[in-house]
C-alpha cells in the first residue's frame, strides 16, 4: 500500500479479516513521523558540524519519540496521514513539524540538542546515551513556551505518583486527583538497562508486554551504538524506524504547505518500508516512553503494569505514595481525635499571711516563703522542715516530681518553726517538652533488514 495513494473504498470492502488488520497496521506505521540525518545544515555551534551522520541517531530517534507524543496530544491517537485533513489539523501537523526544523530557532533542531549536551558534558559530534538525551528534551521542553506536555525523567525505574501529579497539575489544586483541575500530559522518558552487556532474557516478556499498552510510547534504543525507534511488536520481532539516511535539509513554508503541498512533507518524514529486528539482539541500555494523558490514564497504567508483568523483573515501578500520605494522614487524624488529653492541673489558690508589719501578702501554697528584713537581706524558706516528693502529671502525661507542704502555721502569726528555720532555695520546675493499540496481530508480513545501510551514504526509502 502506497502512504501516497491509500486503497479507495471499494477496494478496502473486498479485503479480509487478516488483509484489514495489516491494512490499518500500515496506515498506522506510516502516519508517524520519521526524523532522520540531515546534511548542509547551518553550522552548529560552537562546532563546524553541518551534518550529524555518525553520531546524531539517538538525537533522532528521542526526536521520534517525542513527536508521536506530541502527535497524540494534539492530533489524536487515529490521527492518519491517509485521510483528508482539515485546515485545523494541517495547521497542528505542520506546527508540530515545525518545532523539529533543523535550525537554531527552533526549540527541538539537532542544534538546540546537541547544546544541551553540552551542559550534560557532552561534546558536539560525541554520541549522545539514553540519559542524555531524556534530559536534553527535559531542559528544552522547559523553556518551550508551547510545549503541550511535562517531561519527567525518573531515574531507576521508579515513578512517584506525586510527583507526576505535581507535573500534570503544575501547581493547581490538590494532589487526591478528586477535584477538577486541568491536567497537563506528562511525558516520562525512563533510560533504563536491563542487562549488562547483552539483554537479559528474563526481561524480553515484560518488554513485549509494554507494546500491549495505550501508554506506551516506544523504545529509542536498538544496537550498540545504533539506535533505532521500536514502535510494534509481533511475537518476538519488533518493527523499527531507522534514521541512519542522511538526506537534505527541509523547510516549512506554512502559506505554501497549507494551500498546495500537504504530501511534499510525507515524503521526507514519514516512512513507507517497516523494517524488524529479533527482540533479543537489543542492547540492554535504551530509552522508555510513557504518555499519560489524564488522571483515569495513570490508573490503567498502574492496573496494567500489576496485571501483566512478571513481579521478578519488573522494567519501571510505580509508586502510589499519594495513597499513602493521605492513608497516613487520614490514621493521625483519627489518633488524634481519639486520644484523651491529661486536663492540666489547676493553679492552687494563693493564701494571705501577715508578714508581721501591719500588710498582708500573698503566698502560693506549692512556693516556699520569702522575707526581708531591715538590711534588705532575703531569705527562702518552707513552711515545715519535712519535705517528701509526690507525682503529679504533666500536661504531657509523663510524670514529673515537685516539692509539696505539708501543714502550715496559723495565717496570722509566725510558729516558733519559722522562725529557726534553714535556708532552702525556692522550688523550680520545666516542661518536657503494538502491538500497537492492543497489538495488532500480523500473521504474514515481509519486513526488510537494512544493517547494510551506509551511515554516511543512505538513500531515502520514499
């Protein structure tokens, strides 16, 4: 089937069952874009570099990526280059087309990446990781003033579901996911390895699964120092884009494009030739795509890694530590509400004494007396040469130790006791303080192996 002329009508009623699984299958295929080498571009700086043969691919395969979700955010997920377009969606398709355009201007170029290398100590014309370029597009999309999604780079494997929260709410209302807020999509770019130097097989069932998903983005990986775009599986194949064709620059004219030539822009990023790949022949190092569109999207993701995966090698984890803050928060709030708070003892009421010169003073039954004579001295004393230590609780509920009286001369004159009495210090207390939607079974299908290509000297398919 040609990308350029779709089968009419009447030829897509006289197919079979089979024959329309891999009618849509292609149809699907080719309406992803497809970024590959560029030559004669502008320089880039600080570099001489004018093209990025050689050492660019994991560039252009994050580009891919990245672009099938932006695609989906904005087009839709059955968004088909087949069908008509309206001006709306010619207008989305070209804006998006536009973001990638190799040149310095544009926020996703070869150029505005290989500079971000750079503060990734990365050289211009060194070979980018899957690391490197996650956090690449996580620092352009952040000063992408249109960028319709947030990009979250977890790194491990493991995903917060707060933080992704955090991310798609940017801030507005709560975290419970109850209430209305406006959500924005979130990108996670996972660079994962799952072996040391070749795959381990263990992970192959768990990798062929993530195709099953709605979520899933694909795989910007492939061989070593080749990477490749996986977007599909069947059985133990995985049908790819390859960006390893080096071919010219390209231009957007927006007037010109939406007035005459849509199909000008298929035919240099879009691809017609499905190519495979043994799932086994991976390199264990690669990047992982996740496209969460909604609050109820995070859910099934969460449902389906649980269900589907084997628990013994697990490729990403996602943790409900929202649940469990608010699981937390809920049992403090009945401990408290249960909890019996000790009542504090109240003060004792203070006594009136005669101090012996005609006035009256206040003394405070749990505080030992004072007096001054004429020279001004002032002396501390007890009411009773006895003392012994009772327990009385603290606010707190622990128990603390205070000196207590005991008896007391009559209010209105000194006992012989008082007056030989010694000298004690007053008393002191403290507080303690695919297959793609559903995977697409392909029962026949003729795929083409390209490892010949010429890095330096590819052709284009089209």
């Amino acid at each position: 089937m040609s990308l350029l002329r779709p089968s009419p009508a009447s030829a897509v009623k006289k197919l079979t069952r089979e024959q329309e699984v891999l009618r849509q299958f292609m149809m699907d295929f080719q309406s992803r874009l497809w970024f590959t080498y560029r030559k004669d571009l502008a320089r880039i700086e600080p570099s001489f570099y004018t093209c990025d043969s050689g050492w660019g691919c994991m560039m252009r395969t994050g580009q891919s990526l990245l672009a099938q979700a932006f695609m989906q955010v904005l087009l839709g997920r059955e968004w088909r280059a087949h069908y008509p377009q309206t001006q709306y969606s010619r207008r989305r398709y070209i804006e998006i087309l536009d973001w990638f355009v190799d040149d310095p201007e544009h926020p996703y170029s070869i150029h505005r990446i290989a500079k971000a290398g750079l503060a990734l100590d990365k050289r211009i014309g060194e070979w980018f990781g899957p690391s490197t370029v996650a956090h690449a597009f996580q620092r352009l999309s952040q000063r992408h003033e249109d960028c319709p999604l947030s990009i979250m780079v977890p790194m491990d494997g493991a995903v917060r579901v707060s933080s992704i929260m955090q991310a798609a709410t940017r801030g507005a209302g709560g975290l419970d996911g109850s209430t209305a807020m406006a959500w924005k999509p979130v990108l996670l770019l996972i660079p994962a390895r799952f072996g040391l130097d070749k795959l381990t097989e263990r992970y192959v069932h768990n990798l062929k699964q993530l195709f099953r998903m709605p979520q899933f983005m694909g795989i910007a990986g492939g061989r070593p120092g080749r990477s490749l775009y996986f977007v599909a599986s069947q059985g133990d194949e995985l049908f790819y884009y390859d960006p390893h064709f080096v071919k010219p620059p390209k231009t957007l004219n927006l007037f010109l494009l939406l007035r005459f030539s849509f199909f000008y822009l298929l035919q240099s990023f879009h691809c017609s030739v499905v190519r495979s790949q043994e799932i086994i022949e991976l390199d264990p190092s690669m990047l992982l795509g996740f496209l969460i569109l909604s609050h109820d999207d995070l859910r099934d993701l969460q449902t389906r890694l649980g269900r589907d995966m084997e628990k013994s090698y697990p490729l990403i984890t996602i943790q409900d530590d929202l649940a469990k803050m608010n699981n937390d928060s809920k049992r403090m709030s009945r401990t408290y509400a249960t909890t019996s708070v000790p009542t504090p003892t109240p003060a004792p009421t203070p006594m009136t004494a005669d101090n012996g010169s005609g006035r009256s003073s206040q003394v405070h039954p749990n505080q030992a007396h004072t007096s001054q004579d004429n020279s001004g001295r002032t002396e501390a004393a007890t009411a009773k040469e006895s003392h012994r230590q009772v327990e009385v609780p603290h606010r707190d509920g622990s128990e603390a130790h205070v000196p207590s009286q005991q008896g007391g001369g009559s209010p209105g004159a000194k006992s012989e006791q008082q007056q030989h009495r010694e000298e004690t210090p007053p008393s002191s207390s403290s507080d303690t303080g695919f297959d793609i939607d559903d995977a697409f079974s392909i029962k026949s299908f003729d795929s083409e192996d390209d490892e010949d290509d010429d890095d330096f000297g590819g052709s284009d398919e089209l």
